[in-house]
C-alpha cells in the first residue's frame, strides 16, 4: 500500500472508531489500533522474500505483541511463534499454536519451564552450557519430539541502540563464538548430543543496519557447516536466524524490506539458500509496528515559557520507550479534531505530554503540529509492537482497550476488540468473598 494509502486508511478507522463510540471524551479517551489487513500484508511480504525452495518458519516474536487474539490473527496468516518466557509459552498456546510451531527463547529458562517445554514438543533454544547441562538431565528421564538447537553469539558488534543490540562482545545472550575456547567447546557439545540439531542466533533489532545482521548469521551458518563437517554428519539440519529487522519510524514509508534484507542474506550467508537447512525466522517490530496506532484525547491545553503543551492520556504507559528514552525512539504525532479528522494550518511548535505524575512524561518536545485544543485527538503512528500492548503501570493507570480494524473495498471499518479496556476503579472485594 501506498504512503497516502496508509494515512487514509489509519484516518478512515479514527473516524470510524469515534462514531461507534470506542474513542469518546468521556468514557473512552485513550485506545490502541491495529490494521488487522496491514498485519495480513506484512506477514504475505515476508513469506514471499523467501524462495519457495526452501523451508521456512516465520515465528512471531510474542514480545513484540502478546495479545492473544493479535496472535490468533498471526497464527491464521500462517506464522509460528517464538516465546521468551513461560507468560508468552502460555499465551501461544491459548492462541492455538501448535507446540511444534513455537519455539521457546530465554536466557533464564527454569527445569520447569524446559520440561514443560519438552513434554510439548515445543523447539527450545539453549542459552548456555549450563542450560545444556540441565537438558542433559531432562532428557535423560524421558522423550522429547522437541527439536533443540544452541544459541551462538557471533559477537559482530552493536548498532546504534546499544540495548537492543545482542552479538555485542559481552552481550549476556548466547555462548559467545570467538571467547578463547568456547568453539571447540561448543562442537565438543554437539558430538555429544546427537539431539542437538539447531544452532540460533539472533544479533539485535533497532538500530542494527542489515549488513550487520546479516554478518551475524553468516558467522552462525559457518559454525552449523564447522560442525557438520568436524563431526563427519550432517547432525545440524536446521538454523534459526532471528528477526530484528528494523523500522522507519519517521514516515508511512516501510523500509527496509523483508526483500532487502534477504538480499543481504544472500550476500553475506550463500550456504543458507542451499536448501541443506530447514530456517526459522524470529521477527516482531517489523511485523507489527507499523500495523498500529494509539489514538489519545487532548484534556486540556495551556502554555509555559510561551511554549504551547497539550496534556493528554497517552504518556509513558503506553510509550514508555518513548518517554524515557526519546532521542533512541522518537515518534511521529499527528493532529486530528474530535471527529477523527485531520487538522490543517501552520505548524506550531509544542509539547505532546502525557497524564503520568512526572515532569519527563512527554510523547514529543517542540513538535510542529497544527495547534492542539482541548478535545482534539492525537494519533501516534507505528505504536502496533511493545506500545499499548505492553503498558507500564504508572500511577495505577488502567490499561486502554486495544481494536483489530479492518476496511472493505467499499470503505466500512469492521473492529474486533483484542483487549477490552481495564477497570479505572475496581471495587476491592470484601473479606470473604
């Protein structure tokens, strides 16, 4: 879809979502969205920057959205589901994976959690050596169909988001391929192990260029032929390479591609189109980020130090990276009047602020919009991944209902609620009840 298609369409549900009432000043003055028919793009343009030669599992990353219905709509476009906890195990299941479409990622993952895991036969990453240790005993005392793989740390270095970059030198994720040892330790493991048959990687997300992701999972696609080689079978079949793909939060423009970056997979790991290895794919912002806006009502609006400042109800409990570290994760706001529709006139300078109890609670410093009035909405665009899915509980502030939207060739938005909007004011239950 175009960039004019986008904004039409994120407009046309704001529209819609005021004159079915689930944005009113009154009782429903913060939401999420999400474009349910955007998501169903997304997820056709990644399965189609993969040959249909090889054997691929895209498996969303729960973290990115963990609504289970969100992951009921992926699961119906044809994606798996990769889990970070026992939390996310849980919600794939009640979305209706099937357990041998989830793969299980976490560097502090529990005996419980393992066995759970393996009674499943859900795929199960290790994170280190000590983990193996612990699937040594597990496995010793039943029978798994899990499929099991090692996570390696190619150590290529950080983008420029330091937290959300994984292969780094000391990175806590994985067994660190180049610290002195650890490589022929790690074949040593493998020989060992004829169950372990996956090697996973995963080099980061936002702000880590392609090239840099790509170098990643070279490096983990030589050590999966080290090993096979060394081990004069071919015992590794499979290689999980991560998602990360990162995001343009500054347009509608969606870049880069899933077919860029295939693209720079191919330059950097040939052996991984060759067919020999089954692959799983681990992404979440890149499928979800963009199909997603929060739209908030504009309570008041005043101005300080001659700076205009527009309080409204979307603040750090609905963007907390946003508004704790705005220079790594700026956003786009865009002005809408009380009807949904956009506002027009001369940009002007000013502050976008939350309803949190602290100074810092800011969507956006000295933003051009067209002025914001008591009542308008602001809409924030590319929040469908870790926004209003993931909310902080500051100042107890109840978590705002989240709508699937979709559009028909004739304009109508139908919605689905995901998640319904938290209580503000819970009657505590009394002593015996």
């Amino acid at each position: 879809m175009s960039v004019s298609g986008k904004a039409e369409r994120r407009e046309r549900i704001l529209r819609a979502a005021v004159h079915q009432g689930l944005m009113d000043p009154e009782t429903a003055l913060l939401a999420g969205f999400v474009d349910l028919d955007g998501v169903d793009e997304t997820v056709t343009s990644l399965r189609e920057a993969f040959p249909e030669s090889l054997r691929v599992l895209h498996a969303f990353a729960a973290k990115a959205n963990c609504l289970v219905p969100v992951l009921e709509e992926l699961r119906l476009a044809g994606m798996g589901c990769e889990v970070a906890s026992a939390g996310e195990l849980a919600q794939a299941l009640e979305a209706g994976f099937e357990p041998a479409r989830i793969v299980f990622d976490s560097p502090a993952k529990t005996r419980a959690e393992l066995a759970r895991a393996l009674s499943l036969g859900v795929t199960v990453n290790a994170d280190g050596f000590q983990e193996l240790s612990r699937l040594d005993e597990l496995l010793a005392t039943r029978r798994s169909d899990s499929r099991i793989g090692v996570r390696v740390n190619p150590q290529v270095g950080a983008g420029s988001i330091g937290a959300m970059s994984t292969a780094t030198a000391t990175s806590k994720f994985g067994v660190p391929l180049e610290d002195e040892g650890n490589r022929q330790r790690l074949v040593q493991a493998y020989r060992e192990r004829p169950w372990l048959t996956w090697v996973h990687t995963h080099v980061g997300s936002q702000g880590c260029p392609l090239d840099l992701i790509a170098r990643g999972v070279a490096k983990a696609v030589e050590f999966a032929e080290e090993v096979n080689e060394r081990l004069g079978r071919r015992q590794v079949t499979g290689i999980d390479i991560g998602g990360g793909l990162p995001v343009n939060f500054g347009s509608d423009e969606t870049t880069p591609g899933f077919g860029a970056y295939v693209d720079r997979l191919r330059e950097h790991a040939p052996a991984l189109f060759s067919g020999a290895y089954e692959i799983v794919t681990e992404f979440g912002r890149s499928v979800m980020a963009k199909n997603g806006f929060t739209a908030a009502y504009v309570e008041y609006t005043k101005t300080v130090g001659g700076r205009p400042i527009a309080i409204t109800h979307a603040g750090a409990q609905v963007a907390a990276r946003t508004v704790f570290a705005p220079e790594a994760w700026p956003l786009r706001i865009e002005a809408h009047d009380p009807r949904g529709h956009a506002k027009h006139g001369r940009p002007v300078p000013q502050d976008v602020a939350g309803p949190c109890c602290f100074a810092g609670d800011l969507l956006a410093r000295e933003h051009p919009l067209p002025l914001l009035d008591a009542g308008d909405i602001v809409v924030v665009p590319d929040t469908g991944a870790y926004y209003f899915s993931t909310p902080f509980h500051y100042n107890s502030l109840p978590e705002p209902a989240v709508h699937g939207a979709r559009v028909d060739a004739d304009g109508a938005v139908t919605f689905r609620l995901l998640r319904p909007a938290q209580e503000e004011h819970p009657v505590p239950a009394r002593a015996g009840e």
